[in-house]
C-alpha cells in the first residue's frame, strides 16, 4: 500500500452535481370571439356569465381529466395504443439501428403508484424483468415482487408475491447473488418470487462477492454476510468514514453499475466517503478491511480546485481540471498525468473502461472501449444554435448534431448531456439531457437527417434501462412501460 493508504475518519462535506438545462415553448391558445354587446349593462351581464361558464367548463374538465393528486409530472398514457415487441430479445450492449425511424410503447405492466410519483424498482436479467413496487397504502407496509417474461410480443408473468415492507427503505438497487436478488434487506428468489428479510434492517446491500454479500447504512457501518442453509451469518463489521450516500462522484463518465472493481482476489467494492484526506475507501468483501484511495493532497495547489473521482473496471481515477491520478483495485497508485480538460462523454456501449483506457480518452485519444464520443460547446454564441459534436471511435470524422431538430418540437437552447449512447455505426446517437427533477429531453438522432425522435411517454418515463438493443423499459405513474422503434 502507499503511505497515505489508512483508514480515514469522515467529516460532512458539501454534495456536488451536474445542472442540466432543458425548455419548451408554451404556446397559449386562442380564446373564443365574444359577442359584440348592445349595452353597457349588457355587455357586464355578457362578461359575468362567460366568466362563470368558463369557471365552470374549466373546473369540471380538471375534474373529469385528472384526480388532484396528478401532477403535470404524472401525465397518464394507459389509454394511448402500444404496439407490441417484435425483437430477437437481443442483448449485445449497443443500441439497434433501428431506433432511427423513432420510438413507440411497446407495452404497460399496471401496478399501483402513490402521489408521490413512481415507486416500482425494476432490473432485467436474460430476458426476464423483475419489479419491486410498494403498496400505495402506506399503512399496508407491503412491497409486491413480480417477474416478467418480455421476450415475446407481449410480457408474460411468470409469478407474483407480496411481503412486509423494511422500516428504512428508500430506492436500493438490485443486486444479483446466485439465484437471488437482494433488494435493501429484501431477499427475492428469483425461480419463485418467495421474499424473506436479511437481517440487516437500516442498511442496504451494495455488492455479492464470491458469496459474501456487502451491506452498508449509509453513515460510518458496514458488514460482510454469507448465507448458510436459510440462515444468515456476519462474517465482518467495519466503521468506514463518513459514507457521502451517493453510488459515485461522476459515474456518467464510465457508467458504472457496480461498485466491485477488480478481478478475483484483487476484487473490492468502492465507498465514496466524506473524508478530510481522501475520496473514497476500497471495502475488501472478504475481510471487510478498509483503504483510503483518492488522496486529496494532490489536488490543493489550486485555489477552490475540487478533486472527482471514476470508477472504472480495474480501479479509480480521481482527477480535476488539469491533472489525474490513477489507482488499481488494491489502492496502489499507478500513474500521474497532466491533461488538458475537455468537455467530451464517452457512449455507453457495453463495457466499462480500464484505467488506462480512460487515461487515453482525458488525455485526447478516442475511447477505445466504446463506439463514440459526444463533446458538447463549453457555451454556445447568443443567437447560435446550440450543437453536439459526435466522433466515431473507428476513425471516421466527427459530425455534428442540433438537438433542436427534433419531431417532439421541443424547444433546446443548451443540451447538455447526461448519457449517450451509439449504434455500432453510429447511424444512430442517443442523447438524453436530464433536469434538476431527474428528467429531461432524450432523442434517438438518425444521423442520416440529423432529425432526434422521441414521445411524450419516453420523456416522461423515469429511471430508464435497456432490455435489448431495442428495447427501453421505464417507469411511469402508469407502472412499467416498454419502448422499442417504431416500424420503418
């Protein structure tokens, strides 16, 4: 280990974020010609009975159209057509070219939602969907788990089963340990839907590694269990620094699902930390032995110069706007490079980049691991319209793109992009732009015309994932809905 390789003790420190933009014209509609009144006294009669009818349509058209819990962020679609799924259910990590004709819902799954919005959690593995979505009633203190075949026209439930919601639960993520999923302290199995509770109320599993599953509460604990017949048994408990409760600093970077770095025995699960001294701990699953890694020291030259870190496959690379250093899995530092910053995204397509790989990419190289780049103006001219910058991997030259081409008719003065995505051709870029409420603009651009399609129910879906090549599934207060390309 270095000599700045020890466990740290943790102190609040201040959130980070990204603030993306994104606007649409409201157009206001025409009000009906009024009747030309003979009088003054009738012209005040004429005046007071439009105002009460049109009190009266409006009140009643609200009444009618939308409970008063629905937010204009809970537009229903259930009445709107689907067209089905048609795909070979193929999964290779790169979007289809397909999506260039646009997008259609394939299908909905109902489930019930609160008037707080969406709840239901959802993961895809093979070619089947699990969801996780509690009961609305909130004295009910149930969650229903429910798994879906999606590989043919229409889902399939292959079963259904409710049980008691934990008394801390907020929106874990799945994690997959053998023929389980563990879900916070909630344990599926995932042949029959049978729920039970791991004994690790009030914290949330993070990772299963090699049978040991990593469970940490967010705050200065986190424990190492194995499961032995139907019991479970703590291996290890370790108090970590202060743990920041985000997965990642910027995991749009290298698109992170993970937080296991590592291969084999030089496997380790990444704790973002509010540490005086560094950024993060590397949690052994073994042992639960603990090591600083992204010393902060480096990075102190500068004056309000804040050092981010990356997760890649083999380990972190912490960096600001001109330097970056790299670290392996074990927390060893292995490089220290000057760079000059530029605001490009590498596409998610598939894998995650080794260290070196990204050292390349912040360097100047094109990304290797992927299929393309998307650089955005660091600010567009007024009066200029706003532009990303595209280039393929594969040598070919860039091109570029207006995100205010688009048959949403979408209005977009800047578009800064949160995830990107490339056909392996890149006839086709997905680029998605999210807001301060965690949605946004997002447009499938066929690069042959430039021209960004999308739908209102894809814009409006949350927590958006990716079946299949052609097939998107997201949330809405509908339930779960599936989005796939439009028919050519």
């Amino acid at each position: 280990m270095t000599n700045d390789d020890h466990t740290g003790t943790g102190v609040p420190a201040h959130e980070e974020g990204t603030d993306s933009l994104s606007a649409a014209h409201a157009v206001p509609l025409p009000g009906p010609p009024r009747p030309r009144p003979k009088s003054r006294a009738t012209a005040v009669l004429l005046a007071v009975l439009l105002s009460a009818v049109a009190m009266t349509a409006v009140f009643g058209i609200n009444w009618l159209t939308s409970p008063p819990s629905t937010t204009d962020k809970q537009r229903s679609f259930a009445s709107m057509p689907t067209v089905g799924y048609s795909g070979d259910a193929t999964s290779t990590g790169t979007i289809s070219p397909a999506w260039a004709s646009g997008v259609e819902t394939a299908w909905r799954i109902p489930f019930p939602s609160t008037t707080y919005g969406s709840r239901a959690l959802t993961t895809v593995e093979d070619t089947t969907l699990y969801a996780l979505f509690e009961d609305p009633n909130p004295t009910a203190r149930q969650v229903t788990a429910a798994a879906f075949d999606i590989s043919s026209e229409q889902p399939r439930e292959l079963w259904r089963t409710t049980g008691p919601l934990p008394e801390s639960f907020g929106r874990p993520s799945f994690v997959s340990d053998g023929d389980q999923f563990i879900v916070g302290s909630i344990v599926i199995d995932k042949a029959s839907g049978a729920q039970s509770s791991a004994p690790w109320e009030g914290s949330e599993a993070l990772a299963a590694v090699d049978g040991i599953v990593v469970a940490c509460d967010k705050k200065q604990a986190c424990s190492g269990w194995t499961q032995e017949a139907s019991s479970w048994v703590r291996q290890w408990e370790t108090t970590t620094a202060s743990q920041n409760g985000a997965l990642f600093t910027l995991d749009k970077l290298t698109y992170p699902d993970t937080p296991v770095i590592g291969t084999g025995e030089h496997q380790a699960v990444v704790l973002p930390v509010n540490s005086p001294t560094h950024l993060a701990q590397l949690l052994d699953p073994r042992t639960g032995r603990l090591t600083d890694v992204g010393s902060k020291s480096p990075f102190r030259d500068k004056q309000n110069n804040v050092a981010s870190f990356a997760v890649t496959s083999d380990g972190l690379l912490v960096f600001n706007d001109d330097l970056f250093v790299t670290y392996d899995a074990d927390g060893f530092i292995t490089g220290t490079q000057a760079y000059k910053q530029m605001k490009r995204m590498p596409t998610l397509d598939g894998r995650m980049p080794t260290t070196a790989e990204l050292g390349e990419f912040l360097s100047g190289a094109r990304p290797a691991w992927t299929n393309a780049s998307v650089t955005a103006p660091a600010q567009a001219a007024p009066g200029t319209p706003f532009s990303l910058t595209v280039t393929p991997s594969d040598g070919r030259p860039p091109f570029t793109l207006d995100p205010g081409n688009n048959d949403q008719h979408h209005y977009v003065s800047t578009f800064w992009p949160s995830e990107v995505r490339a056909s392996a051709d890149t006839s086709v870029v997905y680029v998605e732009s999210v807001d301060h409420a965690d949605r946004g603009d997002r447009f499938f651009f066929d690069t042959a015309s430039g021209v960004g399609h999308g739908s209102e129910e894809f814009h409006d879906a949350e927590h958006l994932s990716w079946a299949f090549d052609d097939l998107a599934v997201g949330v809405t207060i509908d339930g779960i809905v599936a989005f796939t390309p439009k028919a050519s």
